[in-house]
C-alpha cells in the first residue's frame, strides 16, 4: 500500500469510527436521559422480564409475532439490561459498515453511515428489525465472495427476525436464481447458485405460512403478518391478497401516485442515496418485499420513513449504490462533469441528506426544539429529568404484581419488570387483557383482565394516547383535536386516581379503588 492510499484508508477508518461511536454513545445517552418509549423498548423489555421469570416461556416469541431470537434476547436483558439492548442494537446497525468498506469501498461505507433510516432503526427505541442490516450485508458480502454456506446462513437466518422477513428470504432466494442465470458460462457455479436461490425461495416462504397461519395464531388468538388492518382491503387471507395482486399487478404503483407520504417515503430511501441504487436495480431484488408492504399498507406505520420498517431496505440500497457508482462515474463522464467535481457533487448530496433528516450533531434538527425526539435535550439529562427518574424509584412500587400504565414518552428503569405495563390510558378507564399461558407456555390460555394500579404522565413531554401522538413542535401539541383528546384523558385520570407525587407537570397517580 503507498503512503497515500495508508493515510485515506486511515482517514476513512476514523470518519467510519467517529460516526458509528456517535451513533451507539447517543443511543445509550437516549436512555440514561430518559428519552426512551413504551413503544417499543419499554413493551420488549416488559415481554423480556416475562419471557425469563413468567409462566409463558417460548410462547412470548410468537405472541403476535414470529421472533425466535427473542429467547437469547430476554437472556441479555436479564444479564445487561436496556444499556446492553440498545449497544447490541447499535452494535449490529454500524458493524456492517467495516464489511461493506472491505468488500465495496469508502463510498458505500460512508454512505452507510449517513443513511437516515440507519439513525432512525438506531435512536428510536429497540426494534429486532435491527438484525436485517447484518445479516443481508453477510449475504450480500458472502455471494460477491461466492462463499454459498454463509449466503444461505444469513439469508435463513432473516427469516428468524420477524415473519415479514421471511419474504425478503425468498426474494434472496429470487436474487440468487437471476445471479444464477445472468453468470451462466461465466461462473463455475451457476447450478448450486441456482439451487441455493431456489432452497431459500421455498424456505422463505414455507416459513411464513407457519408462522402467519399456525404459530401466531396458536400463541395470539389472532392471525398474524399481512393479515393485519392495513391490508385486509386487499382480500380476506393471504390468498385472497395475492390473487387480487396477480391480477391487479399495478396496484402498489397506483398506491403509491395516491399517497403523498408513500412518495415521501421512497424519497428518503432513494433520495438520500441520490437515487445512485437505482443504477443497479437487480441488487434491489430483496428489496421487493418490504417495499411492496410500504406501498400496499393503508397504514402510515408502515410508510413513514422515520419508523424501523426502514430496516428490510438499508443493506440493499447500500449495496445497489456501490454497484451503481461505476454507472454513476459514467453518466457524469457522458455529460461532461469531470470526475473531482462529480465526487463533490455526490458527497454534498449524501451530506445534505443527512443534514436535513438525521437525529446527529451533524443535523439541523439536533440542534433545535423544533422536534422533541430530535433534540439534543433528548440525549442530556436536566435537573428535572433527575428528580423524575428519583420520584420513579421512590413512588412507584417494585412488587410485579402491581400494574402500571405510563405515557409513551416516560419508559425507566423498574416501570416494565412487572406482569401488567400498560400504555396510557390502556388499563385506566376499562380493564385491559394480559396475555396468558398454559403450563409450560406452548400454548395461550384465556387473558386476564387487569386495571392500571399507578399511573405515570409528563405533560412537558410529547402527548401520546397509546401510540397516537399529537405533533409535537416547538415543546407544545400542535394538533387542537389531539390535545383535546389528551387533556380529556388526564381529567378523567384524575378522577379515578389520587395523585402520589406532582412536580412541574410530571405526575404519578395511584388508583383510588380496587374495581
């Protein structure tokens, strides 16, 4: 190596290091300043405590969804706590950018680690979304290195992550069938390849109709997967949802022309990346199926690009942009744009992408209250903070047996290690169903219903009715109708419940009467 190729690979090592620690540090710093949620790190760390010290085992990870990595999970939390969940999770998103540095570049890697929806899976709470990065980067990485056993390994082990998935196993399956067919004459391996694509598409699918149609069901009560409310207007069941696709396969464009948010969302995954995949588009091909989800849902969970359903799409537009460049360095080279200037160009881009949306020091949004979440309030514990976190501890009891609901924004330490951890107002004006479990949890038994003993509210963090927030701009709801909600909710709490602790609009109240 010469000593100017030593001294960028060191530069770009230390740009790599500098912006994976931020992103892991932040994270955590998250957490210690109270900035977590219910949804979702507070609802997994509560499903972890029952998974190893409640009647109900295994069957947890299949309780509305298909997640057999939750077992080793809930074992981590019990040893680390959040701290460890979230440094494995961010440990897991940035990891993947040393192997895309070796395999594809410094473009890629940086690009990488400036891609939004990467801050967004990172900082927003704990999702096991997370696991897709790596493991579609090992795929990817593994077919390029033409090392089968470990594309089929990663590829397999997606499906394990969460049941939608395992479709993206098929489609990966599907990627290797086109590889297959593309590299024939030219690849000493284009049979295996073939059958490896053909193994995976099969697999992938087998093990969503088990998860979707038997196992969810059988712990849940409840189908699972593409069954849910944003999908039913296509068809009743997955069968009646895939026909309806086969006959109108223009569906999700039409879906898409129709909903501004859907747009947005393509935007951002594409955009952010200035729209370079798009060069290579069969890299894309495991793309399809969280894709397709964002653009069929009538659900904007699924197509807002701040959420973790982002995770499916990150190590595919990452490996589609490095693909792209050559293209890139071509279509600049056809036009006329020397190659210096293009390489600004494309690094202002990536920039500007992270500017404008990522929850980084670099970003705009960082250093405003303009949004609560984005902040740099949200990672620094105050004075107030400090007393919250001291008034948990004293006022809310540690007994398991004691059920709390708690506005989304306030999640810490002892809230979720009890049998019922609510999110307001569930639980407070009506009993709420707890799951429960038959001996040895392998299967659901009738739910228990349980009201909210204590409940924990801040009215100086942003409002929430169980996931449904108002827009929180500028420390203020911005939505009227949402703050009536809101305000109505707490009134009516108040009545039902004595108040324990007060304290610059943070509360802790305790049920009155035992209904």
């Amino acid at each position: 190596m010469s000593g100017s190729a030593e001294v960028t690979d060191r530069r770009v090592g230390a740009l790599l290091w500098g912006l994976a620690a931020t992103l892991v540090g932040m994270s955590l710093l998250k957490y210690q300043a109270l900035s977590s949620n219910w949804f979702d790190l507070g609802l997994f760390e509560n499903v972890f405590h029952a998974y190893v010290g409640q009647e109900g085992g295994a069957g947890h990870a299949f309780f509305g969804h298909a997640q057999p990595f939750m077992g080793a999970y809930a074992y981590l939390y019990r040893w680390t706590g959040p701290l460890g969940l979230l440094a494995l999770q961010g440990l897991a998103l940035t990891a993947p950018a040393w192997l895309v540095w070796r395999q594809y570049g410094a473009w890629p890697a940086v690009a990488l680690l400036l891609y939004y929806p990467l801050w967004a899976n990172a900082l927003f709470d704990f999702h096991f979304d997370h696991l897709a990065v790596p493991l579609l980067a090992g795929f990817y990485v593994a077919f390029e290195r033409r090392s089968m056993a470990w594309a089929m390994a990663c590829a397999l082990l997606l499906a394990g992550v969460k049941e939608p998935f395992a479709l993206q196993t098929t489609a990966c399956g599907l990627f290797l069938l086109w590889q297959a067919w593309r590299l024939r004459g030219a690849d000493a391996l284009p049979r295996r390849w073939a059958a490896a694509g053909l193994v995976l598409a099969c697999a992938g699918v087998a093990w969503f109709y088990v998860a979707t149609q038997w196992l969810i069901p059988r712990f849940t009560g409840t189908s699972g997967g593409l069954d849910a409310d944003a999908f039913t207007w296509l068809g009743h069941g997955i069968g009646g949802m895939l026909r309806n696709l086969l006959w109108h396969p223009w569906l999700p464009v039409t879906e898409a022309l129709a909903t501004p948010g859907k747009l947005l969302y393509l935007f951002v995954c594409f955009g952010m990346l200035a729209f370079v995949p798009l060069l290579s588009p069969a890299w894309l091909i495991p793309v399809l199926p969280p894709l397709l989800i964002a653009m069929l849902a009538r659900s904007e969970n699924y197509y807002s690009y701040g959420n973790h359903y982002t995770a499916g799409l990150i190590a595919p537009a990452i490996v589609a942009f490095a693909h792209g460049m050559p293209a890139f360095w071509r279509l600049c080279g056809r036009v006329g744009v020397p190659r210096q200037a293009a390489a600004l160009a494309l690094g202002a881009a990536l920039l500007a992408g992270h500017v404008l949306l990522a929850p980084s020091p670099l970003g705009r949004l960082f250093w405003s209250d303009k949004v609560w979440s984005y902040s740099w309030r949200a990672y620094w514990p105050d004075e107030r903070t400090r007393r919250i976190q001291v008034a948990l501890e004293r006022w809310v009891p540690r007994d398991e047996s004691v059920s709390v609901a708690t506005q989304n924004t306030v999640n810490w330490g002892h809230l979720p290690l009890r049998e019922a951890y609510f999110a307001f107002p569930d639980g407070v004006f009506s009993a709420k169903a707890v799951p429960a479990w038959t001996s040895g949890g392998i299967a659901g038994a009738p739910p228990r219903a349980r009201h909210a003993d204590y409940v924990v509210l801040d009215e100086r963090r942003p409002w929430f009715l169980l996931d449904q927030g108002c827009l929180w701009l500028h420390a203020r709801c911005s939505d009227e109708a949402a703050a009536t909600r809101y305000r109505n909710a707490v009134e009516e709490t108040r009545r039902l419940y004595s108040v324990v602790y007060e304290d610059d609009g943070f509360s802790i109240l305790r049920r009155r009467n035992n209904p």
